[in-house]
C-alpha cells in the first residue's frame, strides 16, 4: 500500500522503516528540513541498532521516501499515519498542538479517501477530535476513516519489537479501517487484537502505567531488602517464578526515565482528574521513581563527610543502554546534586555524550572511555547498564586510589566485588566493603 507517515521522531522513522521492509511504498514528511535532508543521504538522526541498516536498505529499493512537502506526501497516500510528539504540558497533560496540526495538514492535501493511523500517544478521546478537525478542514468531500494504533516499542530494541511485538493493537469504528489495518500489517505475523477506538487509547496508557508501577514497587521492595538484610536479586527471582506474576520488570536499579513511562503517568494522572478521579496509586508510582533517582548521591553522601572537592565519574548517561536519549534520564539529576554538592564531576557514555552536552549543566566534563573517566576518581557511579560496562575487566577500577563503586543497576555480582577488593554498594543488596591497604601501610 501506499503509506505517509507525519513525522520523522522515534515512532515515525521506526514505524516507516519497519512498514517499507514489510513491502510497502512509505513516505515519511517533516518540516525539518535538515532532518529530512540527512535521511535522504541515509543518515538516521536518532541510534537505534539495526535502524540505520534497514533505512538505507529500503531507499535505495526505492521504498522509501523523505520530504518536507505535504503535497508530496499525500497526494498518493492510501494511508497515512501520524506519528508527531506529544510533549507534556507543566500540568502533566499531553501537548496536543503537534498532533492537531497534523490532522489540518491532512485534511487540506487529500482528495482521494484515506485511513488515518494515529500513532501518537493521545488522551482517550482525541482520535475522535481529530476525526472532526480533518473533517472540517477537507477542501475535497471524500472518505476519512480514523484508526488508533498505539506503538510500544522499547528504546533499544525498537526494530525487532516491530517485527516482534506481542500484539498489534487496532481501534476502529468502521469494518473498512479494520480491513486495511489488517492488510498492512498482515506481514508482520504479530496477533491482531481488534477493539473501539476509546480502548485502544487507553490500552497505551494503561500498560506504560502498569510497568511503571511494577519498576517502582521493586524498587521500593529494594529499599525494604536493604533495611533487613535480604538480597532484591533473589527476591525478584522468588517473585518471578510465580506466573501471575512474571519476571519482567523486576530489576532494581534507579528508576524509569525515556520518553515514554514519565510523560505518561503524568498524563493518565491527569486524564483521570479531568474526570474528578484522584489516581492515587500511580501518583504514588510517579514519587517513588523521582526518589529513587536520588539513591545513588544517598549512598554517596554516607561514605564521605563532604562532597566538596570529590571527583566523581558518572559512567552512562543515557536513560537506557543502546539508547542515546537523555530525556528523563537519571543522569540530570544526580549531576545536578553532585554539582551543588560541589562535587567535580566526569561522565562517560559510549552513545549519548553529544546529547548529553545540550541537557546537563556545562560544568560537567566529558571522558570518552570508562578508563578515562575513573582515572584518579574518589568515587564511581554507575548510571547505566551498557554491556561495555557490565563486562568491565573489574582490575580497572583499581585506577582509584580507594576504589569505590556506587552501581545504580547492580551490573556486578557480589562475589565478584569481593574477590576484587573493591568497596561496592549496589540496590537492594548486602554492601562489600574492604578496607584496601594503602602504599603508606
């Protein structure tokens, strides 16, 4: 089929690469037009693995397509799907600006019936805005059907969830839209759940929602671990063996961040209290991760008497491995209290020190090896579980003259500390503290 697809962020580029290497004629439109201009040429403007291989693979099979032309874009299109951002607004509320925008560009360049696939993450009840929008703005009298079809893609792993996710979710109101989604998204092999529009909106929110709860309920149950004396890892593993309960999502570590899991917990907060709905369990969820982010600059603060002057190394700054996104990451704030702490502090990520630059406060330096960043450090902090990192030679913390490793996603075993000599503190685990003989003794 041919299909548009309205912006070219981390839904939109994912979702057109993966719908032209399943066989369909797909044109991606933005405004940026030096986003759009790199994309021609191949370059992907986001990392994700495998992302930028199957981008050039299909422009050069010709089956896909960047413009900044709306005319372009749509004058062809069977379907068009939009996938712009929908930020959120100081209230907690999602912006919906980009994707109402969207929806009057559509209207204005049809003149042929077209399905329209809302990607976007949208409050329950915004598929059927737009529908009216479009229908108001048309210059042409033809056919719109309107379709929710929220994405869960994980940052990371975004190409082979697209290829397979547990389901494809479908919100529709006519057997039409429900026929061509059905088509598209055939080659796939991924299991149809077919529902009305308003569910398939909130099947979005509602799952974001409940694994953010289930992070922040371990981590809680870590904290727990840590005041009695028990071991998270092997609570988790306890825990997971039970079916209705399941081991996914069981990892302690410093909290969710991302794109998705913080905007939308906020959102489904508030969606609820336009309805006069006081969500207090997901309220809960929201305050125990944004005191989680604080853990590590506890745990450090314990071990020395003042910060002032201390060299710290922050080792991973994006919010997730194979990431480079720093939105929401826990990185922000624990070099802004290391900071006013008056700690000195130097960061390493293998992917996201470009971004990283634009976000945290200028005083923070930059290494660009794990060696580089620890070398003569008081202290090192360990933000994310990149396997760089995870498969460390532990020797290279013996840089410091007393090592000490503060790790934020327990990327170490125990055992292994010990036997290293390497003071360690981790998240819901017994701490390992040597007292290592100095040069002097």
């Amino acid at each position: 089929m041919k299909i548009s697809v309205v912006g070219t962020g981390y839904v939109g580029l994912v979702t057109g690469v993966s719908l032209s290497e399943i066989g369909h004629q797909v044109t991606c439109v933005d405004l940026n037009e030096k986003k759009i201009e790199k994309m021609k040429r191949g370059i992907s403007p986001i990392y994700e693995p495998g992302l930028s291989e199957l981008m050039n693979k299909n422009i050069l099979e010709n089956g896909l397509k960047f413009t900044t032309s709306h005319v372009e874009a749509f004058k062809d299109a069977e379907v068009i799907y939009i996938a712009v951002g929908t930020p959120e607004e100081p209230s907690g509320a999602a912006n919906l600006d980009y994707v109402e925008q969207a929806a009057i560009d559509i209207a204005r360049h049809i003149a042929r019936p077209v399905t329209i696939v809302t990607k976007s993450t949208v409050p329950v009840g915004t598929n059927h805005k737009l529908l009216q929008i479009i229908k108001q703005n048309l210059l042409h009298p033809v056919r719109v059907d309107i379709v929710s079809n929220p994405e869960f893609l994980k940052e990371g792993s975004a190409i082979y969830d697209s290829f397979h996710g547990d389901r494809i979710i479908i919100g529709a109101e006519t057997g039409h839209a429900f026929k061509v989604m059905e088509t598209i998204n055939k080659p796939f092999g991924i299991p149809i759940y077919k529902t009305d529009i308003k569910s398939a909106e909130m099947i979005k929110y509602a799952s974001n929602a409940f694994l953010a709860t289930k992070i922040s309920f371990i981590n809680e149950i870590s904290n727990i671990c840590e005041l009695v004396g028990a071991n998270i890892e092997n609570v988790a593993a306890g825990m997971g063996m039970d079916q209705r309960i399941g081991g996914q999502f069981l990892k302690a570590g410093i909290g969710y961040g991302g794109s998705c899991f913080p905007k939308d917990t906020k959102a489904l907060i508030q969606i609820a209290g336009d309805f006069e709905y006081d969500f207090k369990l997901l309220k809960g969820v929201v305050s125990v991760n944004k005191k989680q982010q604080r853990v590590l600059v506890n745990k450090l603060k314990q071990c020395f008497s003042s910060l002032q002057g201390k060299k710290i190394a922050i080792l991973g700054l994006a919010f997730k491995p194979n990431t480079d996104d720093m939105r929401e990451a826990a990185s922000i704030q624990v070099t802004n209290e290391l900071l006013n702490l008056g700690a000195d502090v130097i960061a390493y990520d293998p992917i996201a020190i470009d971004n990283a630059k634009g976000i945290l406060d200028p005083l923070v330096r930059y290494a660009y090896s794990v060696e580089e960043a620890i070398a003569g450090c008081d202290a090192a902090l360990i933000l994310t579980e990149w396997d760089e990192i995870k498969r460390l030679d532990l020797s290279v913390f013996r840089q410091m003259e007393q090592p000490l490793v503060i790790d934020g996603r327990n990327c170490y075993s125990l055992d292994a500390m010990k036997e290293a000599r390497i003071e360690y503190h981790s998240i819901g685990r017994p701490s390992v503290i040597e007292i290592i003989e100095t040069a002097s003794l």
